[in-house]
C-alpha cells in the first residue's frame, strides 16, 4: 500500500483504503522498497521510515546506508498530506543505521528496528514525551548500541519459527 500510495499520481485518491485515525497516531511505522518501476515483485531493498507526529518529521532508517533515500523522500511527498494532518510539508531526517552484513537482511532489520522504536515510544522511561522534547536530536533515534547483528540473526530465526508455526496450524485446518 505504501509503494501504491508514493508513487500513484494523486495519493488523496486512496485515503479511504488507509487505516481510521492516521492523522491522529503519535507514530507512523512506514516500509520502504526501491521498486521504482512499479512491477510486481520488483524492489530489491527495503528500509524504515518513521513519522513521529509531535516533530513532524519523518525518521529515515536504511541498514545500507542511504540506499534508499530517494524512495524514502518521494514516499514522504506522497504522505505527508494524508498522515500530516494540516502540517503543509514535514522534515526528513536519516538515522545512522546499523549495517547490515549480508545481502539480505534488510526486511529484518526492518522489523528489527519498527520494533526497537515502537517500545521506546511506549516505554514510560524513554517514552514519545522524552523524545518530543528535543525534536532536532538525533540521538533520541539512533540504534547503534541497540541493534547488533546477532540481533538480527535472532530475529531472522523468531521469523523463521512463527512462519513455520502459521505453516503447520494451516496444515491442521
């Protein structure tokens, strides 16, 4: 839906396909592919963007760099009228990212990191509050000493073993 939305001609044509309440949500956790092309099954890449509401801004997270901030930033074109709410433009921030050590962790980096940022926001020690105080603070965003690569490889396995439960529960039915 993102990548429909960031690159269809007048994205307000899909507002009502998108959830109830998006202008109201204090974060908004955003995929991003490189698929410029707009084929099915095309993208090689996936990278996170986050738009925390009380900065206005969109936090941009890529395990390779700045691969995909181009996308990142036409994604955030698109969006910002629909999640914005009556903010006219938003910012962009990058994020230093941990690197990804193979070609193909990026997806669980993805995961890895939408979940590292949703418990900071609703964490009451660490919360949205703590973060919005200093908006221009990067610090607040960045992951480096959370996010190791034997925590991506524990996620991958955790990814591994739902998809195989869901799997053998479908077989059951």
């Amino acid at each position: 839906m993102v990548h429909l939305l960031a690159h269809i001609s007048d994205p307000t044509d899909l507002a009502s396909a998108l959830p109830p309440g998006l202008q109201e949500k204090l974060a908004v956790f955003i995929p991003v592919n490189d698929e410029q092309r707009n084929v099915a099954g095309g993208g090689s890449h996936w990278s996170l963007m986050v738009y925390f509401r009380p900065t206005n801004t969109f936090y941009y997270y890529d395990s390779l760099g700045t691969l995909n901030r181009d996308s990142a930033k036409q994604t955030m074109r698109s969006l910002t009228p629909l999640i914005a709410g009556e903010a006219t433009s938003s910012f962009f921030a990058d994020v230093d990212t941990p690197p990804q050590t193979n070609p193909f962790d990026c997806g669980v980096y993805v995961m890895a990191i939408t979940e590292l940022i949703a418990s900071r926001i609703t964490s009451p020690a660490l919360g949205a509050a703590s973060i919005a105080e200093k908006p221009g603070d990067l610090s607040r965003w960045r992951l480096s000493d959370l996010l190791r690569p034997e925590d991506v490889k524990k996620k991958r396995q955790e990814v591994k073993q739902l998809i195989l439960k869901f799997a053998e529960e479908q077989q059951g039915k």
